[in-house]
C-alpha cells in the first residue's frame, strides 16, 4: 500500500515550482502542524481546503519563509500514513508557494472557480497545479485512489486569503493637476490583511522641488488586524514651481548597440512625481518598503492648434502602434511630447506628429518595403535600411509604413540619430499594419 502513497522526498513532486534559496528558513515542529501555529508563524491565514474526503483531516503544516520580504512556502500533509528517518508518507499533499512561476509545457487543464488548473498525471498520483487569485503557486497532489472527482472538489475549495500583510495606494487618482498656487488633498488607503497588529511608518522617497510640499497626515501609526485607515495626503503647489520636463536621453542610451530593449518614445505630457515608502513591523521585524506614488502635472492643459489632435485620438485613428514609431531620441531643442497630431483624410490614415521644430511623419504605404526609383535625393544606409536624404527631411520604407522627418532648425547628423532611434525595433510579422489589433 504504501508505494502508492505521496512522500515528501519524491523528487516527482518538486519539478513543478522553484523553492527560493535565498530564504531564511523557519519550520514547524511536530507540535506545531496546528493551524493556528501555522498562522501565528506567517502571521497570515493560510491557504488551505475547506472540503476534504470523509475521514480525512489535516496531519502537518509546514511553513518555511521570511517575514522580511513576506515570501511564504507551505506544506500541507493530509492523513499521515507513515513517518521514517528520510520519508513521510500522505495520500493528500497541498504545496503552496507565495508566487507562481508559471507553467511552461503543455499539459491537460481543468477549469474550476474560473482558474485553469494544469492536471499531471504519474503511475501512482495526480496533480492539479494552478495560480490563485493572489498569485501564488499551488499544487494539490493525491494518490490514484483518492479519484479525480474528489481531488477537484478539494482544490475548489482551496481558499485565497490575502497574500500581502499590507495593501497600500492612493485612492481613485487619474489626470491629477495641481496649478501653481493652489493645492490638493489626497487619500492614502491602507490595510492591514495580517492576523497581528502591525506598525505603519510612511517616508516621502522622491526629489520634488522645494517649491512643493507635501503634508502627510499620520507618518506612524499601529493598525490592528483586518483593520483599515485612510491617510490624508496634501499636496502644495507654489508659485515658483518649475515645470516638470522630460530627462534628456544621449542617443548611446537610447540606442546602445548591445541592447535589444530600446527605450519608448516619450509622448505623455511631463509630470512631477510623488513617491512614499510604506513599511511594516511584524514580530519585531521591519518590512521590505512598499512604495506607492502618483504622478501630477501643475501646468495647465495646452489648447490644441487649430486642425490637431491629442495623442490617443491619432492612436486611435492610426491602424499601426504610433507608440512605438514615434521617435525615443530628440535632439537638444526638440522637446517631448508633440504639441499635436494630424489624421491624413485617406484610409489607412496617415499621422503626422509635430514637434517644435520637428515634422514625423507615418504614411501606410502596403508592399513598400525600398525607396522608389522617383524619388529624389541622396541614397545612404542607416541601420541596414536604405534612406533618401533631401533637404531638410530624410524618407525611409520599412514594415509598410513611409516614415519621413522634416526640419528647419535640426542639423542632418542630429535627423539622421532621430531616425535611428525609430529603427531598433521590428513587428514579429514584417508589418506595422494591424499590429496588436
């Protein structure tokens, strides 16, 4: 009987998740495979079934983490069969871990609770592997006789309880714009999801000018269990507050030449940024900081030149990913965003992004993929890409798209590195067209 029950040390049953080495190990004796020890360890509830086979209870918990970064693995033994030197023997084993890796092969699923379950069958065992709502790796295993059946309605029900000591962040904050001289109050929303009092400190972690201020309401304080508190965070605009600008990026950042991960472009509006660590203390050990921010402009909205429009408009009239095509470098007096964009009349519509000083220009040209023989001006090589240079503008065709730059004021040597960075990236299928849609 025994060779068709679940033991620990089988190493079948670890090839499915990744125990984190760099853990500080804390275990359950014997005496502790109780619940409520289990819980006073982590300080949290623990997953666990709220169904089992009749006649079959819950026989060891053992937890192993650290309450430092709050990363828990736990196991679960049901119906201890035998216990030697090097085995322990279960018919139900539940293994929990606090973040899921992911499964990477194909393997039969079932669906229940709305979570796909990866189902792993040996000889002797069957296991349901799936991510919970909180994001942790579960694998509930059971010997053959147990019956599928009944393995799923104990992985059903398998509860999530929260997974974080602490949940943290600024209520409900979208398009925050403070002008200068005026001010605004936030709400900083936290919770306390543990089962043991916990104590709450905040510290500001950002380089605002001095010219904002920022009041935060309590900056330390014990929550209790299960317990909650909103925190009033003000912001103050002064008068002299400088407005915020994008960082200015060199080209060798934008576009090194072994890295494969060009930066975006910047098309947002600049802001300033609020930023707080949050930490905990727990069992007499101080958290990992938590840090939650929100962003705010202080300049008020552009009006629009007559015949533009904003960003998401031209994305969304474009049938190409204008995020990605824009340009990540601009030279020194070329400022990020666009002032505005315009829609060409025909379809698929073109777009052209105008810069202070800079033209970018997206046309959908399908089956386009060099320049035309007609087409006047100087041929060189950018990128293994044929352009033509002409005067004040440079044209390229790649990906069904004809990408043009136009300039009065920007030196060639500098429109040349502009078209660079709109090159380090291409659509897996050859097209800009349609992607992502």
């Amino acid at each position: 009987m025994t060779e068709n029950l679940i033991k620990k040390n089988v190493p079948w049953l670890m090839v499915f998740y990744l125990i984190p080495s760099l853990l500080s190990s804390i275990s359950c004796s014997k005496e502790m495979t109780i619940i409520e020890k289990a819980e006073s360890i982590m300080g949290l509830p623990v997953p666990l079934p709220e169904y089992l086979p009749e006649g079959y209870e819950i026989k060891s918990i053992d937890v192993d983490g650290d309450i430092e970064r709050n990363r828990w693995n736990i196991e679960i033994g049901i119906n201890l069969v035998e216990e030697t030197a090097n085995t322990t023997v279960y018919p139900i084993f539940l293994d929990i871990h606090w973040f899921s890796m992911g499964i990477k092969i194909e393997t039969d699923t079932i669906t229940f609770n709305d979570i796909i379950a990866h189902i792993f069958r040996n000889t002797n065992h069957v296991q349901l592997v799936w991510t919970d709502r909180e994001g942790r790796h579960v694998a509930l295993t059971a010997v053959n006789e147990i019956g599928f059946d009944e393995l799923v309605k104990i992985a059903e029900s398998v509860r999530s309880p929260p997974s974080k000591v602490l949940e943290v962040s600024f209520d409900a904050v979208n398009d925050l714009r403070i002008l200068r001289g005026d001010s605004k109050k936030l709400i900083l929303q936290i919770t306390n999801n543990s089962l043991k009092p916990i104590r709450v400190s905040l510290v500001r972690y950002d380089e605002l000018p001095k010219e904002i201020q920022v009041d935060i309401e309590d900056d330390s304080f014990t929550l209790r269990p299960g317990k909650a508190r909103d925190i009033q965070v003000e912001i103050k605009v002064g008068q002299e507050t400088p407005s915020p600008v994008w960082p200015r990026r060199s080209f060798s950042e934008v576009a090194p030449e072994e890295n494969a991960f060009p930066y975006p472009a910047l098309i947002g509006e600049p802001y300033h940024h609020l930023a707080i660590n949050c930490t905990y203390e727990i069992f007499g050990v101080i958290s990992r900081p938590k840090r939650v921010s929100v962003d705010f402009y202080i300049d008020p909205d552009e009006i629009l030149p007559a015949g533009m429009v904003t960003y998401q408009e031209a994305e969304n009239a474009a049938d190409f990913p204008l995020h990605i095509l824009l340009p990540s470098y601009l030279p020194d007096g070329i400022d990020p965003p666009p002032v505005g964009y315009e829609i060409g009349s025909e379809e698929p519509h073109s777009i052209t992004a105008h810069y202070k000083g800079l033209d970018v220009i997206l046309r959908p040209e399908p089956g386009v993929t060099e320049p035309p023989d007609s087409y006047a001006g100087e041929r060189t090589v950018i990128r293994k890409k044929t352009v033509i240079v002409g005067e004040n503008r440079i044209d390229w065709w790649v990906y069904d798209i004809h990408n043009t730059l136009i300039s009065d004021v920007v030196p060639m040597y500098e429109l040349k590195l502009v078209a660079e960075s709109m090159m380090t990236v291409g659509p897996h299928n050859n097209s800009w067209l349609g992607f992502g849609q």
